[in-house]
C-alpha cells in the first residue's frame, strides 16, 4: 500500500521549507541523500527545549535538569525501539555517522587491529568508512581489502569468499549506497564474517529512513547511522554496539559524564552509554531527533517503501532514454537514488541549470571519489527522493533535465 496523494500533501504542509520558490520557480528538492528536511515537529521541539527546559543532563538536581534528562533518554529509548537492539545501554548519541565510525576505530579498532590484519570494505563506501580505516590500517600495518562492484552496482559476490580468511578481523560496509542506491546483501556478509571470526560495522545512514531496521536480525555488530538523514537535526548521530564490545572498548573522548570518579592517580570510567559520551552533548538535537523518530513511525514502513518505490520506477522510465545519458547503479535492488551523467557534459552544468530552474539536486563525486574512478567519470547529477516527494516533482525534474541537457548541447 502506498501513501496517497492526500497525504502527501498532508506530510508536505508540515514542512516548512518546501512551500518557497527559487529562482522564480517552486522549489522542487531532490538532495535527500545529502540530507532530509525537517518537520514542522522537529523544528518546535528544538524551540520548546530552548525555550522552556534548557538545563544540563544528568548532573543537576533542580527540576529543569531532570527534565531534560528524561526528554534526552527518552530518544535514547525510542532509538533502542526503532532499531529493535537489545537495550538502551547499546545506543551511543554522536554528532552523526562520520563520528560513529571514528569513534569504532580509534577504541575498538586500536585495541584489536595488529599488524597483517585485513580491514574488508567495498568499493562503493561513502569516505567516512574509508579514511578512518586507511588512518588505522597506516598506523596498525594492517591492509585494506576491497569488495569490487559490478557494472549494475551491486558487489561482487562471488569475490567475498575469497576476500574474507583468518586475517579478516573488521568488515565495514554501507547497507545502501548513498551514490548509487544500491541496497546491499548486508545480512549474507554479516553471516560469512562471523564465519570466520571477524567483526561487522554497517553504515546505515542511507537506510534507516527508507526501511525498517532490525540489528538484533541483522546480527551486525555496530551499525550507525545520522540524525540528519531521517528527518532530524544535524550534527547528532547514532552509533549501536553490542553490550559486550562497547564494555570492553576503550574511551574515546576524556572529560565530564564518561567519569565514576578522577583523582589525579587514577581515573574510574562511567558504564555504557555514557562511557562514551564526554562533555556536554547536543541536547536539544538529540530530543528533536526523537520526534523525527516519532515522524517516521507515524507511517508505515510498506507505506513509505511502496511510494519511493514508485518514484524511482517512474523517474527511471523518464529519464533512461534521454539521448547520451547513462545511469550508475542498475541494481534491481534500489532505494530512491537515481545518479547520472550525460556524454559530453560536466554534471555540475546540469546541476547549475537545473538550479535555475528551482530543482535541488547534488553533482559531484558525493564522497565516493572511488567508486567514479572506477565508473571512470569524475562524478555525477544525483537525485534522491524522500517521503515528501511527489510525482507531479519528478514530472518537473524531468522536464527541467530535459531543458537543461538541450541547452548544452
């Protein structure tokens, strides 16, 4: 079932920032992989907090304090809810999924990463789980392996029986590519990792707004993932761990609230979660990004699934045989992501016309420099749909893409 054009609509009026005009023309947003719009009761529960409970977690006594502490540990359990972990203890609050993953390798990476280990990644990973790999591996001498990708985007299979062996200790992979929109086979990885003892981390930044995510199914290890990508407010993120490795990791920022007590001969390190929350976080973005969460579940996940479905399917049809345009990742397999390029013309000339024409999309290598290398293209136009795209918008991205690749030919 899908959602209808009446409550589209219904779900469009509570975003503020869609009902505007630029360049002359009705905004028409397709940047949702880069980062979602905020609802109407993310934005006022960000005002309410300033605005009525502004106070510190977890240290003060006084009745503001308290207050926020439930709002903030609140979230913390609708996110333990909305991944399905085990308890609240597993769920680390961070500035977004880059923080997540560094915080991985400097604790657990570090502890357990030795010389001629193998870190396995895929060829189609967002560079925030590649750099803080390559830092580790550097530092380590460990290697990176790599997961290559077919011509239709989706991985090698048949390579990772022979990538995986005893020397694998760590695999990180996206479970959707945030380039391509490929939804990867991360459950079958997850399984054939463990096999031969290796850990798995799963970038879920392009998934958990698009289908139900389930960790205790997955079986996964860690998964991460950001606020801002789901509807919430930047710069706050999420990083599940199963209890028993965050208990033996290592602190990864010193400072107040990951501390039982500090003495200048030693210091005694808080239980998890807050072991690895220093200092003071984003309070008001972490409350807010409990109402994101409350946004999503308002629908259901097949409600949201069938109507980005069809974005795709009906955006795909359209602009396929546009003469010289080729799109990147084919795979049956896909979330609403569709990025392209067209022979003869650099993407960020259509993207700059397409602006003009009050269409928002991203051109570029969208942080998977290697991933186009291998395409050999320096990069491409992507647009990516969300829960408030309509039809009657793919309609105008065609006709404005449609325009714009006239101009410059």
């Amino acid at each position: 079932m899908t959602i209808s054009p009446a409550d589209i609509e219904s779900i469009r009026k509570k975003f503020p920032v869609l009902h505007q005009k630029v360049n002359g023309r009705p905004l028409v947003y397709l940047d949702n992989a880069a980062t979602t719009q905020k609802p109407l009761s993310v934005i006022e529960s960000l005002d309410h907090y300033y605005k009525t409970t502004n106070a510190n977690i977890h240290r003060g006594a006084h009745h503001l304090a308290h207050q926020a502490t439930v709002m903030f540990e609140n979230t913390r359990e609708k996110i333990r809810t909305f991944i399905n972990a085990r308890e609240s203890a597993e769920i680390i609050f961070t500035s977004g999924t880059t923080d997540s993953i560094n915080l991985v390798a400097q604790t657990w990476g570090r502890m357990n990463i030795q010389a001629g280990d193998e870190i396995l990644l895929s060829h189609m990973e967002h560079h925030s789980n590649i750099v803080p790999w390559q830092m580790l591996a550097e530092e380590k001498g460990a290697t990176i392996q790599v997961i290559p990708v077919t011509e239709q985007g989706e991985w090698q299979i048949e390579m990772i029986d022979s990538l995986l062996n005893k020397k694998t200790k760590l695999v990180a992979v996206n479970h959707v590519s945030n380039a391509l929109g490929t939804i990867n086979p991360v459950a079958t990885l997850i399984e054939k990792a463990h096999a031969i003892g290796a850990k798995i981390l799963i970038d879920a930044a392009q998934s958990v707004a698009h289908f139900a995510t389930d960790v205790q199914k997955l079986n996964c290890d860690f998964l991460c993932f950001s606020g801002h990508k789901m509807y919430g407010p930047t710069g706050t993120g999420v990083l599940y761990g199963k209890r028993e490795l965050l208990e033996a990791m290592p602190p990864w920022r010193g400072g107040g609230e990951m501390i039982k007590s500090v003495s200048f001969e030693k210091t005694t390190y808080n239980e998890i979660p807050h072991k690895f929350e220093a200092g003071t976080p984003h309070i008001a973005g972490v409350i807010a990004l409990g109402a994101a969460v409350d946004f999503i579940q308002e629908m259901s996940w097949s409600e949201i699934e069938a109507h980005e479905s069809e974005l795709l399917l009906d955006a795909t049809e359209q602009i396929q045989t546009m003469d010289g345009l080729r799109i990147f990742g084919t795979s049956a397999n896909k979330t609403g992501v569709i990025s392209f390029g067209v022979e003869g013309i650099h993407p960020y000339d259509i993207g700059t016309l397409l602006d003009k024409q009050g269409v928002a999309v991203r051109t570029g290598h969208h942080c998977t420099e290697p991933l186009w290398n291998r395409f050999g293209v320096p990069g491409s136009v992507r647009a990516s749909f969300a829960v408030y795209t309509t039809k009657d918008e793919i309609e105008l991205f065609v006709a404005a893409l449609n325009k714009s690749i006239s101009m410059l030919k």
